[in-house]
C-alpha cells in the first residue's frame, strides 16, 4: 500500500510538471506570436516606403496601392541625384553629424569623467543644475539661441548648427554613470606612478569607455542626421540645407510626386539604418553595463 501512495504521489508530480511546461510553451508562443505581429507592424511602414521609391511615376497613386512595383526602376534616384542635387544635401549631412558626433563625443566624455572622478569645488551643485536643465523643452532656448548665434556670426554655417550641438546633459549624464564604476585605485596608481590627469584621461580612463561611447556615438549621430527644426532655423542658404531640411523642402515642390519623395525618405533613412545595424552589440553593451554600473 506505502508503494502504491509513492507511485502515485510520483505521478501527480510528473502530472503537474508537465502541465507546467505545456503552459511556458503556450505563454512562450503567445509572446513570440505578439512580438512578430509587433514587428510586422513596425516594418511594413518601412517596406512599402522602399517598395514605392522603385515605382515609376503615378505608381503609387493607385488605389488601392499597390505593395509591390510593376516595374522596378531607379529613375526616382537618378532624378534625386541628377536634378535636384541631393549629393550635396546629403554631404551636408554627413560633414555636420560627424563633426557634432566627434566633438561632442570628446567634450561630453571630458565632462563626464571630471564629474565622476574629479574633485572640486560645486561638482554636485553644478551637476544637479545640469539635471535640472533636462526638463526644459529644447524649443524654449531656440530663440535666445539663435540671437547668440547671430551675435556670433554663425547663421548660415555649417557651425552655427554645430556648436550649440557641442555638448548635452544627457551624453554627459550617460558618461559619468559609468565612469564611476572605474576604480579609483587605478586612477590613483597611475597618479602616483607620476602620469598627468591628461595621461590619465586618454590611455588608461578612454580604453575603459569603450562601450559606452559607442552607444553614445550612436545616439549622437542619429540625432544631429535626423535634426530638422535646428537647420532649418539657422541655415537660410538653401545650398547648406542638411538632408531632413531638403526633403521637406522637396516636398512643398513635388508634393504629388510620391515616389520621389519615398526615395528621398530612404536616402535620409538609410545611413542611421546601416549605422545601428553595424554597431548594435556595441550599443546593447554600452546601455546594460552602464545601467548595471552606473
């Protein structure tokens, strides 16, 4: 009888075991089903945006629309190239967002770790005012912006869009959060071996950044690619219009032309696309440690 209670009681739990796994399998592909619709959902936008940029003109203006265009052709592109000078947009944008990532890059990194590791005086005080500053809209400075720039002699150049890009709270934020997991151990050995805090900075303190930079190079640049309201302001020569500024400006042109307009929307796209897919390790790498260390 002790026997028989024991295969039973060994059956109920064999019994509940594997109702439990038959459950996490459902919940699992309950979950993976949502995800893929969400997914679909996300991508199609973007699939028909490149599936239109190859229709021939009036392509897309049927209705319903079609997906998938009837004869494929770049004509869309060469016009964009040929005709409107869309080269020179997009070198704009290349030359502005790479000058902002790379300047910000180091000035954000400098002020980051001098909050996080560098002692003196209203360290805190300073970086609560910079927190502080978060909260308000970035609309709100554009005016007294603007009047600085034009002080300065820098409306309608290449560096009146980037130097207000120069630094951001958040990049500077996103930097000290993890510098402060680097021991101060090592950076008291290095000043101790006689290495100036310069020394410090680049050969022991910027190698350890890595990731974090990375992900704040990412953010940087998508941006400053994707900045319309700021150029728009600032840049009255229709020869210095960044992309996302031409493309609108394109638009009020050929507004019936939609096709075109898709190709242009691809060509703006498609850099930070390429971007991301590239360094997206890096930049998943950078966001976890820095929530786990910062």
């Amino acid at each position: 009888m002790s026997a028989g209670m024991t295969n039973s009681g060994m059956l109920n739990k064999f019994g509940a075991g594997a109702a439990q796994v038959g459950e996490s399998r459902r919940h699992a592909l309950l979950v993976h089903a949502a995800l893929t619709v969400l997914t679909l959902l996300s991508l199609t936008p973007l699939f028909w945006m490149l599936s239109v940029s190859f229709m021939a003109r009036g392509g897309a203006s049927h209705f319903p629309p079609p997906l998938l265009p009837a004869e494929p052709t770049l004509e869309n592109y060469r016009e964009l190239f040929a005709r409107i000078g869309m080269g020179g947009y997009f070198l704009n944008s290349l030359l502005i967002a790479g000058a902002i990532t790379l300047l910000s890059l180091l000035i954000n990194t400098l002020a980051g770790y001098a909050f996080a590791k560098l002692r003196f005086s209203g360290r805190d005080a300073i970086f609560r005012g910079l927190l502080a500053a978060l909260v308000i809209p970035a609309q709100v400075a554009m005016l007294p912006l603007f009047l600085m720039m034009k002080q300065m002699g820098l409306v309608n150049s290449y560096a009146g869009v980037v130097v207000p890009a120069l630094a951001s709270v958040f990049g500077i934020f996103l930097v000290r959060q993890y510098a402060r997991s680097i021991p101060d151990e090592l950076i008291e050995a290095a000043r101790i071996d006689g290495a100036s805090e310069w020394r410090i900075f680049f050969a022991i303190v910027l190698p350890m950044l890595k990731p974090v930079l990375v992900t704040l190079a990412i953010f940087t640049f998508m941006g400053s690619w994707n900045d319309f309201m700021w150029p728009l302001i600032v840049l009255t020569d229709q020869h210095n219009y960044t992309l996302p500024v031409a493309l609108a400006a394109l638009s009020r042109e050929h507004i019936q032309d939609v096709e075109m307009m898709m190709a242009g929307a691809v060509l703006t796209v498609l850099p930070v696309l390429l971007l991301f897919l590239l360094l997206q390790r890096y930049y998943i790498q950078g966001l976890l440690l820095g929530s786990v260390k910062g």
